[in-house]
C-alpha cells in the first residue's frame, strides 16, 4: 500500500457532504485539547449559544451528538420513546420510513401516515391519525432527502390543539439552509448534522431538547438503553456539572465552531436568500434545458434539488460522467426513486452561483456526448438570468 | 463572542486525547470526499487493511465506528449481550464499572468479579464465576485507564476449556501502545479509540469482531435497538456491498488512515518498546524523585502511568499549575481514587523522551513552589539514564 492518499477536489453537489470553507478546515488545526480543559469548555458553551440561534431557540439543552446526523435522528428517538407506546410518523421518503424503522426498533408502536414519495403529505390525514391515537409523540422530517420535499413543519403546532405531544423534526437537510424556527414552530426535540446546511465536515449532529421534551425523558420509567447517546448524562457534561462522559471530538467540534461563527456572520435571513436564490436559479437552468423538477414549486427545498431523470438517459452512466470527468458528485434516486431523478445538493458552501453554472454546463455537456438532444447553452444562460435579476 | 478561537498549545499526558502528529492533521486537510465516492471507497479499504495489522487480527470485521470509543464498547455489547443473558464482567476499576453498567443496560444480568480499583483480577475467581453460570459472554478491560493496571488478557482464552464463550477486551487505551494480539489471544471482539495508543484525533472507535462474535449476533432473536451502532448494517457498507448506512466522517478517517500507516512504518513492534521504555524511564523519574506508583510493577500499563500523590500535596492545586503553567495536561483520579493519583498518559506521539523529562522537571519544580520537598534534578536524571542504558 502506498502511504500517501490524494483524492481529487470534488464539487459536492450530492445529498451531503457538502464542500467545507478553507477557514473550517483551518479551525480544526488549532491545537488539541482534552476534552475536560477549561479552554475547550469555553468552546463548548460557544457552539452552545451559535447552535441555539441557528436552530431559532432558547433551548437551554442544544449541543451537538458526537456522531453523524443518524445519531442525532438515535438521540431523539431512543431517549424520546418509551416501551410500546404509540408515535405518529409522517413517511413520504426514505428518511421519514428510516424514522419509522427506528421509532420501531426503540419500541413504539408507529402509526404511520404515509404519501407517495416526493408528494406533500396530507395534513388533515395526520391529524385525524393523532386525534384517534394515543401517541405522544409526533415526527415529521422537515428536508426529506430522498425527495426534496420540504414538509410543513410550521403546521405541526397546530395538533396541540387535540391534545399535548411531544413533537420531533428531522432537520439535517435543512439546518443552515432553511429557517427551521424551532421555538416559533413549537417544536420540542429536533437532529441536524454537520455537512450540509451547516458547512462543517461529516461527524457531529447538533440536537435541541425543549423543557417539555426534557419531561418526558425525566419521566421515563427506565433509562434508554443507549448510554453513548442518553441525553440526561451528556447534557451533565455539556451544563456547568461538566461530568467526564466521553472524549470529545475536538477538532470536529473546533470546526462546527467555526461554521457556525461564519453562518451568524452571515446572518441567518441572507444564508437562507442565498439557498433560495441558488436554487432557484438552479430550476431555471434545469427547466430551460428542458428538464424538469419532481417535487412541486411550493413544496420545494432549496437545499436538495431533484431533477427527473430524462426517459432514456442512462442515470449511472450520466453520473459517472460527472465524477470522472468533472469531478462533480450529485446523488442517485433511492428506493422507488432510483434511477428516475438526480438529486443536487445546494447546501452551506456548495450554495453558490459557480456550482450551479458549472453543473448546468457540465450536464449539458455531458447529455450532449450521451447523444441527448440538449438546446446548447440555454441551462446555464437561464440560471444567470436570476442573479441579474437578483 | 469574538469569532476567534485559539487554544494553547498543550502538552497531552492525560488520559486521552495524546498530541497528534503534525503528518496526521495535514491528512485531514486533503479534499473531502462523499460517502459514496469510489475514491473513498479505497480509504476505507486500507484503514480496514491497516487496523487488522494493529488489532493483530485477521478478522473479516474489523472497521471504525463513527463515534468515540464509548460507541465502541456500547457498539460491542448492544450487539452481542441479548435480553436477560448472563455476562462475567471484570471490574478492578472505573471502565470495568461502566462496562458492567453498560452491559446492565443493554438487558445483561451482569456477573462482576471485583478486585480493588489498582489491584490485579483473581482469575481462578474469574474462572469460577463463569463456571457456576451459563454465560456465553466474558469481558475484560485490558488497558485500566482508572488505575494504570494491564489485565491479563492472554489468560481468557483458557476459560474456553470450561465453555465456549465470547470473549470482549477493552483495547482502549491499549492499541497502538500495547500488543493487544486478537488472534494469538482468542478473542472475539474488541473496541478501542483513535485519540490514544493510534495517534490520531478523538471521534472513531476501531472495532473487530470474529466469525464467532458474528454468528452469536447473526443468531439473534430480535436485532439490537440500536442502529446507528449496528455491526451488520455497518459491514453492508464497509463490505463491498456498499450499502449506504451514515455519512461517513471522511476527514477523521482520512486522519486515522494516516496515524495507522505511521504506526505501520514504526513498526508494531518499535512501537511497542518505543511505550515500553518511555514509561520505565518515567517510573524510574518518578520513583528518583521519592514518588510511587499505584500498580505493581508486573501488573503496569505503559501507555497510562498513575503517580500516587504525596501526602499533603494539593491536587487540583499541582494539576492546575502544570497545566497554566506548563501547558501539561495529566488526568486525575477517579471513584475511589479521586485525590489519590495522578494519572499520565505516555500514548502514541506523547509517549517521548522530551516529555518525560519535561514533564517530571515541571513536576518538581511544581512540587517545590508549593513547599514540597524534592530532590533537585533527581527524576529528570534516572530517567535519562534509562535512555542512556537503551
């Protein structure tokens, strides 16, 4: 084997990761601290307050899981149900059904309701669900995705009015890039991660507890069986106790740190223009080289875009292209999706005009030597009409 | 908040995280790759290639979890320990403790064999333990990082004789320092950590499993709750299935591909004696400077050195000196031992000459500021004579 490693620069258009500013990449080489210095706890009550206002909340118990956004989705879930309960989830993609799975592993009972996949769910249909259930808990992936679907978690609120739950979103495809709004959207427990939204590399997920969350987790009759992720012991460690749990990821954290400190630079309502600008720009260019979108104008993420695959374009063989000769990574159709849609991430960094004129070019290109009837330069021209227009 | 964060340069003799190679953090700075990303397909490939080299094992199994080490133990008994099975656990300190907690919570009824926190296992006792019981399961922490102490690891296997059984070994703060020999021990599972022996950053637990760890998990009445830490869903994707399960923390892992091939260039066995010595020459410091040990000489870890404190020397007073004065990190005691030992961790990059001299320098003068009594110079030359002598 050799020793050396040299991956090429991808352009990360995929489902996440995205690309990570040079100033995250240098923040992780400042030097390593153990995880019980009075320096590192500074930079802990730091991302404390930064993630407390991206995610929109005074959530006292907001810090980031020392694992990826599947360990935030763990989190929420494992300390959150309890042994045989009901929990109502809204499944209209792969990650909403991984909820499911989850919720199922952790012992609920799921009361699923369920919509095609890159269709909107039927709110009435969840309320109707929740009214007849016992459930206490409610899930709803805000950013689905396998989709890109944006779900109405501002409507979730609303079921309190049948009855008080406890109400958990999915946000790992939209903190950073959408407004997620937690306290306003009455949200009580919600999971991110680090490498999309956020800009920061793959390995933490940042997490929010409310205090009525935190109540229902008091109120347990038994622990989670997770200690690794068991809310109540590492909240001991992120609060002032400071009690020793496990080592932290220091340098991953140096860099959530800082990708946080550059979002509130920033500032929250620009970076979401940005993503929406981006994307928008991106369906321009995608529609005028006669494509075309799967998910409906109003229910569209501006951070993952899916486009439908045109009859007759060989998905892999288009996205190997991409790789290969432009070293542009977009993600495949999972499920029932495969291989009728591309999905392109426009997150944190990877939201920029560049990326997006760069893609609709090398797609064109790249359709064009696959033998597809492509108007020549009408994506891209397209996409520069809404920045002129700003 | 000021948008800079700049840490002092530490040196870490605690109990983990160690310094990190400067070759292992300009690792972590080539371009990041998705999880899907051929290209980092090959990373995978030879960090799996690179930690059976390490573990000394030949097991199919043998990958990073993407959590620290405390998702490495929870990852081994989450997956092997089912509801309501009996499971010996060794406990002579504060890891034997949280395995035993940890086993508790995941459904085990947990048979302890105790000895005092720095005193060795009774084996016959261990032996008789898992006689008189029907367990399948036996654990033992190799590496005490509570104490200093080495359990005899190589002595497990013996147990087979009795009963075929699953043996775990704590390899924490063994691997990488100490020959932990998986194979040539017989054992069938077995976490560590990336921040310690390895010498890389906290934030991945290296893991193997043997094919008899596999088929006790395979024959599995329910699978375990926990997904983000399932081995069989992990292998899907570190297999050359390459289902996709999380996204990789692909800068980690490119930092711990690098700190193995560094191991592998010093060679195991370099390595090991390179431990070896650095903690002789600091017991023999020590020991010049009228301090003792906790752990009996035949029983020591190299990579974990606990320094009984003198009597009438303030701990957190010593400990905090040599940290804002000396920027030297060191761990103090736990439990039972709390105010009773200092803890230095001599692991990976830390483990050197140039750090035991300065740290037992620091030490004394430390010592002597605060109206101690120590011999001048004394530590700092036995443990150069260790050197000396090769």
């Amino acid at each position: 084997m050799s020793n050396s490693f040299h991956p090429p620069q991808r352009i990360l258009l995929g489902p996440g990761p995205s690309n990570v500013e040079p100033r995250v990449l240098q923040a992780m080489l400042a030097p390593l601290l153990g995880h019980m210095d009075p320096v590192y706890f500074q930079c802990m009550d730091e991302i404390q307050g930064l993630l407390r206002s991206v995610f929109e909340t005074g959530n006292r118990v907001t810090f980031s899981i020392s694992g990826t956004g599947g360990a935030g989705m763990e989190a929420c879930l494992a300390n959150l149900i309890e042994e045989d309960e009901e929990v109502v989830v809204c499944v209209n993609g792969f990650f909403g059904q991984r909820v499911a799975e989850l919720a199922e592993r952790w012992g609920a009972r799921v009361l699923r309701v369920e919509a095609e996949w890159g269709q909107p769910l039927d709110m009435q249909m969840v309320r109707d669900t929740f009214k007849k259930s016992k459930a206490r808990i409610v899930t709803m992936v805000h950013a689905e995705t396998s989709t890109g679907m944006r779900n109405p978690i501002e409507e979730l609120k609303s079921l309190r009015d049948v009855r008080d739950a406890v109400l958990i979103v999915d946000a790992v495809t939209s903190l950073g890039a959408h407004p997620v709004g937690i306290d306003r959207n009455g949200i009580d427990a919600s999971y991110s991660c680090s490498q999309k939204g956020i800009g920061a590399p793959p390995g933490l997920a940042p997490v929010t507890f409310s205090e009525r969350a935190l109540d229902k987790i008091r109120s347990r009759k038994k622990p989670p069986r997770t200690w690794y992720l068991d809310i109540q012991i590492l909240d001991k460690y992120w609060s002032s106790d400071r009690v020793y749990h496990h080592t932290a990821p220091a340098l991953m954290n140096y860099a959530l740190r800082e990708a946080l400190a550059i979002i509130m630079e920033e500032g929250l309502e620009t970076r979401w223009q940005r993503h929406e600008r981006t994307s928008r720009a991106f369906v321009s260019g995608v529609e005028g080289m006669g494509l075309e979108m799967l998910v409906a104008p109003e229910h569209r993420l501006w951070s993952l875009n899916a486009v439908k695959i045109p009859p007759g374009a060989d998905d892999a063989r288009v996205r190997n292209h991409l790789l290969t000769r432009h070293n542009i990574e977009i993600g495949s159709g999972f499920g029932t999706l495969k291989g009728k849609i591309w999905r392109v991430g426009l997150m944190g960094h990877s939201s920029s005009e560049a990326n997006v004129l760069y893609f609709l070019t090398a797609l064109e290109q790249t359709l064009r030597e696959q033998g597809f009837e492509v108007p020549q330069g009408r994506g891209p021209t397209a996409a520069r009409e809404v920045y002129k227009k700003g």
